[in-house]
C-alpha cells in the first residue's frame, strides 16, 4: 500500500501537513506493505530535507500512490482520477463553495474520505486540528486584548516557535483584574484552557465567578448546560441537549454582566440557542469587550462575530448600537478575533498532533480489513456515486 503525502495547493497557502517525517517513518516501520512518498513542497512546515533525513521517499509521483492524504480542499484540476483522498472538503453542511469540488469526485471516480467525518461508532471525531485551534485562538485573544488598550505587544502567534513559546509569551504580559470567560470543554475548550493554565491564571468555580470581585485577573470554564437552560424549566440533560436543542434557551447574560473577556470555544449545533444576540450586547449591562471567537461562526451564535478575520488582519470591531464594523479600539467597541484557520499558525505542533491520531486510527484501517469501520463511515463517494451515509448530500450534487 503507497501513501502519497501532497503538497497543499489551496491559497493562502496552508504550511500543516497530515504526516510529519516522524510519524511516516513509524508508519513505515510498523506495517512491512506500507511506503509513504512525500510530494516535494517550498511551503510545508517541514521542509523536504527533513523527510529525506528519515529516509522518506520524496518525489513528484503522486500518480502511482494508492492513497492521497492532504489537510485542505484540492484545486479540482489537480484532482487525479480513481484514486483515494484525504482532506477537509467542507461539502458535508452543503456548502455552496465547495459543491463543484464533490462533484468532481464523482466524475472522476474519487473515493474520498473527508477527516471531519473519521468518527468512532458513536459519532466522536477521531482526528482534528481542534486543539490548536484553542490554544492559537486564546492566545490570540489576549493579543488583542493587548491591542484594543494599548496595555501590552504580544508577537502574533505564526511568528512563535511553538505551544510553549506562546505561553512563555503570556507570562510576561500584565493583566488587570479581569474576568475571562471560556465556553466549551471539548478539544477546543480545553486547548484553551491549557493556556490560561500555562500562564498560571486562577480557575474560579462559577458561583465565585459571577458573585465575587478579585484582586487579581480569573477565569471560568463553563459547559453546554451552564448557558443554556430548558424553556420548561426541567431539568437538564446534556444528552438532550445536543440532541434536542430547540427545547433550550440561552442562560448566557448572566454571564455577560460580569466578563470583560470571552472565549467562545463551545460546538454550536443546529438549532441551538444563540448565546448571546445583537439585542444583549445593545443593553447596559453588558460588559463583554474582548471576543476571541475560536468557533468562528458568521451571523451565528456570537452576535459580534460578523465575519471571519484573518492571520494577516486578525482584529476588527463590532459596534454593539450599530450592528456594523467600526475600529476596534474604539471604546464602545467590541474587539473580536475570529480567526477561521488558527491552526495554520501553529503549523508543527498541529501538524504533529493531528499526525498522532490519524496513524493512530486511519493508518490501521487499511491493514486490518477496517474492522472498527473507520474507513466505512469516513468514506463520502465510492464507485462514482456518494455512499449510502451521504446520499443525504445528492440534492447539493444536483443542484437542488
């Protein structure tokens, strides 16, 4: 089995790759069958040297590998035909950007395999760039925190070695006593909350946090349930939650009295409650000024959050009274990072965690007759036709 390694071609250009030249000598080195040819590339995060160092085969033969494994979208006129893909496509939410891309699989008779559906049998995703996004996006968040008062520079994070030299970053800035809110406990949540950890924040529970004043900057970490509550008044279940939220309401104000900065890294699912809307941030009580929107969905459940920003121009204001884009050091302003790619910025340490993962569940799969089903439900298209787990997409396909 020959696994080609590609070479990202999507602007702006994306440095992580899926296989560091680490994890393709230990895949080579545990299954006898496997080679890994790596597509030379000026952008990658590793350079081709350090692939060669491991005695990784680096070549422009893509054509004569069984699988291609990439991290975004390939441009559809460098898609080979009757060959097996990995990336991040984002046609599973029917996407109107990316439709000609899933049709294109069809046509040329690509079996694909989207990362962001390697799940395990009960729907939890398998390998993801989730926790770099944490850890970029809260240390990002306090860079403009730093920005919209002139309190602090911080260097931006693409510039930064690596996880510790960020933290390393963080412990020399001064922070007032600021309350710092984060939502999510999943990969997301919790790469941010390795940085406020790192940089030797107090964690509070959530009764101190919204009733005590402090002497020093704090921060509370809260779940699904601490924000939204059921429209009944019923008790509330996580599981019901995720799968019925329609029946929840946001429970978010009481905790947008008291923060002067949020870090939005919860999943927001379909029909979820809004946390907060552009009517709470209108109203005086609303203290929130510093957004660090990880999750990053437009028009969506972070009222501020009007669109995406980028690693060039990360910072823009919201206008709370207006519901438009002003300058975010304006003093009514709410300053917002919503960075859409923030692992990009972290390109080694992503690359390496997300390699770990997927050598860990994918790599087995082709040797082992896929006996957990991983490849199975990962698989989008087969044979020119989507398989039966995303037929749901055929009406995208035909343009309905």
């Amino acid at each position: 089995m020959k696994f080609g390694i590609i070479k990202e071609r999507k602007s702006p250009p994306d440095r992580r790759v899926v296989v560091s030249p680490e994890a393709c000598k230990k895949v080579e080195a545990t299954f006898s069958t496997a080679k890994i040819v790596v597509e030379p590339s000026d952008i990658r995060v590793y350079k081709d040297s350090e692939y060669t160092e491991k005695e990784i085969t680096v070549a422009a033969e893509m054509q004569n590998c069984d699988v291609l494994i990439g991290v975004k979208e390939v441009p559809i006129d460098a898609l080979l035909p009757n060959k097996k893909y990995f990336f991040f496509s984002h046609t599973i939410k029917k996407q109107p950007y990316n439709r000609n891309l899933l049709k294109a699989f069809l046509e040329k008779n690509i079996e694909f395999y989207d990362h962001e559906v390697i799940v395990n049998p009960k729907g939890a995703r398998l390998v993801a760039f989730g926790r770099y996004a944490g850890i970029v996006g809260a240390y990002n968040g306090f860079r403009a925190y730093g920005l919209k008062y002139n309190s602090y520079a911080l260097p931006k994070a693409e510039t930064v070695k690596d996880q510790a030299a960020l933290i390393a970053e963080l412990k020399k800035i001064q922070l007032p006593n600021i309350k710092i809110l984060l939502t999510g406990k999943g990969r997301v949540g919790n790469g941010a909350k390795e940085m406020l950890d790192g940089m030797g924040l107090q964690k509070v529970t959530l009764t101190d946090y919204l009733k005590k004043e402090f002497s020093e900057p704090v921060y509370c970490q809260i779940d699904a349930l601490e924000y939204n509550k059921r429209k009944d008044g019923e008790h509330s279940n996580k599981q019901e939650f995720f799968g019925n939220p329609s029946e929840y309401k946001s429970n978010f104000f009481r905790f947008a009295k008291v923060t002067d900065f949020y870090i939005a890294g919860h999943f927001y699912g379909d029909g979820a409650p809004y946390l907060f809307t552009k009517e709470d941030a209108k109203h005086p009580d609303f203290k929130i000024r510093v957004v660090a929107d990880v999750s990053c969905d437009i028009d969506g459940p972070v009222a501020s959050t009007i669109k995406a920003s980028t690693i060039a121009d990360p910072v823009y204001g919201y206008d709370p009274e207006t519901g438009k884009e002003v300058d975010y050091k304006n003093p009514n302003a709410i300053a917002v990072m919503a960075v859409d790619n923030l692992p990009c910025e972290l390109p080694r340490d992503a690359s390496v965690g997300f390699g770990e993962s997927f050598i860990k569940h994918v790599i087995p799969a082709f040797f082992n007759n896929d006996k957990d089903g991983v490849l199975e439900r990962a698989r989008m298209t087969k044979d020119g036709k989507l398989t039966p787990r995303f037929s749901y997409l055929q009406d995208y396909v035909d343009g309905k």
